[in-house]
C-alpha cells in the first residue's frame, strides 16, 4: 500500500517518529512522497534515500545525541562565552557534526543530492526552513531556484542542517545570492507540520499520513532564579517550537494525522536515557496501532475529498 508520509518538528521528541513509521512500514505500506520539519527532515530524508524504519530504529539505539551539540569554540570562554557566541555566531552549537553524520548516511545509499533522489527531475522529498532574512517560508530544494541555485544539485545534509536550526541553540545557515545574504533556520517557525504539501485539486491516489507530536511540554517549568538572557531566549524558542496547534487541524487533517504523545520530553532535552528513547519510540508504534485500526483510505474519500461534495479536494 502505497502512501505519503509528513513529519511534524521535535527536536528529540522526533525519536517518537520512527515508531508510527516502524509500525506503518510493518502493516504493508511504503513510502512514495516524503516532507518534514527540523526533526521530522532527518526521518524523511533518511526514509528518502532507502532506509527502513527498521533500520533508523537500530540506528537509535547506538546513537548518543550529545555528540551532536559541540560547542561553538567562542562558547567555550569561562562565563561571557555562550554570550559572546550568540551575538557572533548566532547560536550556542555549530551544528556541523550532525550534517556531516547524515551525510555519511546518505552517502552509505549513494544518494547525497537531491538529483539522487528525484524522478523525472522532481524530488520527492520536501524540506521546510524558515528565510529569517526575508520573513518567508521555504520548501526545499523547490525554492532554491529563487536564490540562483540548482535545486537538484544541491545537498540533502545542507538542506536538512537549515530545517534543524534552532534559534539560538544552533548557528544559522547563510544562503548567498550574489551581493545579498540570508540567515536560514527551523522550519518549524513558519510550518512545523506542513501536512498541506502534498495536496491536489482532484482526488488522491493514495493517502497522505501525518506524523503529529502532542506534548506535556506545558507542564515544566522554568525557575526564574536560573533563567539568564540565553536561557529565556532558548525558553521562548522552545514555546514557539513545541506550541500545540492541534486546534487549528480542520476535520481533514486532523482525520489523516496520527497523533504521538511524547510525555514531558522536551525539544531539546538532548541527555535523556535509552529507556526515554524507547518510550517515546513504543508511544509512536502504539499511536500508529490505533490510527490504523480506524483508518479508512476509501471512508476518508467519500467523506472529505469527492469532488461532488466539496469544491475543492485535497490530497
């Protein structure tokens, strides 16, 4: 069964991902379109290039996320150095290892640009980050051509490490079109959860599934007596990345997204244990379960796509 996959940003909460992938991937369907944001780039982008949910799950298990977050070397200077790297750098982590880590990865499938990948010089992975400098949105590698750029040309790893970006936890990426520069990061400011990427005006061939992160984030807290001027900026960072905007699911979307509770783990609670990992991967595994159970491609069809019905349908 074929169908497309959409993943929702979350920092470490990602992990829970590649449960509901596991488990779609266990009950018959493969993957034919690919989108997501922040985290949700690094799980498509590795299912775009042939990795199995299988295979990103024994992934998990050997992985320690903070060999990701090396310090910027301003960072480092005792008191006044994460300040410093912010007001230089832009962010506290250069967020080079965890480019070159997925490169190596995609490099094991032979596919390192998006021309590996496309078909008929489509790609059909998307990529959202956020133009910062320009206040828009982009769809990568799509939107590359607005800065003289060959979309197919260019690297996944790259194109990933600018949905990643964290305000302030990770330096931007700056993208050059000629004279003019601009700062590019998380996708998830703009569209944490792009699940309208792939719809069409008539009626789909396959369905496309989102991967949606419910968090108990709201329930910490943070101490005042600890916060400082890079603590409270990553704390408002954090809000707008984790905010829940379930409520602005419309019946459609909300009936074609698999809902994952993550617990109260964080965005960027990069410490947590092996058994947080696969508690948030068996959260994802069971959510999927239970969509499934109630999932009906041809239901969803007659319901919310016929064209006699609405004036416009989706995909």
């Amino acid at each position: 069964m074929k169908a497309d996959i959409v993943c929702e940003g979350g920092g470490v909460k990602g992990i829970a991902l590649l449960g509901a992938i596991y488990y779609l991937e266990e009950h018959g369907y493969t993957f034919e379109r690919f989108a997501g944001t922040s985290a949700g780039a690094i799980v498509t982008s590795l299912l775009a290039v042939g990795y199995t949910g299988k295979d990103l799950k024994n992934m998990l298990l050997n992985l320690d996320f903070k060999d990701f977050y090396v310090k910027n070397k301003l960072n480092l200077l005792p008191f006044i150095g994460p300040t410093v790297s912010l007001f230089k750098n832009k962010g506290l982590f250069s967020g080079n290892n965890i480019e070159q880590y997925l490169y190596k990865l995609y490099k094991a499938k032979g596919k390192t640009k998006f021309k590996d990948i496309s078909i008929n010089g489509i790609s059909p992975l998307k990529i959202i980050a956020s133009d910062i400098t320009n206040k828009k949105l982009l769809i990568l590698p799509d939107d590359l051509v607005k800065y003289n750029i060959d979309p197919l040309e260019f690297s996944i790893a790259k194109a990933v490490r600018m949905s990643i970006s964290i305000p302030f936890y990770f330096n931007p990426v700056i993208l050059k079109n000629g004279k003019n520069s601009s700062f590019i990061v998380d996708g998830g400011l703009l569209s944490n959860f792009p699940i309208w990427i792939f719809d069409v005006e008539n009626n789909p061939r396959w369905p496309t599934f989102g991967l949606k992160l419910i968090s108990n984030n709201d329930l910490k807290t943070v101490n005042p007596n600890k916060s400082n001027l890079i603590t409270y900026s990553c704390d408002v960072i954090d809000t707008i990345l984790t905010k829940d905007d379930e409520a602005f699911l419309n019946n459609k979307d909300s009936v074609r997204t698999i809902k994952i509770r993550t617990y109260d783990v964080g965005t960027v609670d990069f410490g947590i244990s092996k058994d947080e990992y696969l508690k948030l991967f068996n959260s994802g595994y069971n959510c999927a379960k239970t969509f499934l159970a109630k999932w009906s491609f041809n239901s969803y069809i007659s319901r919310y796509r016929n064209a006699h019905t609405h004036n416009r349908s989706f995909g």
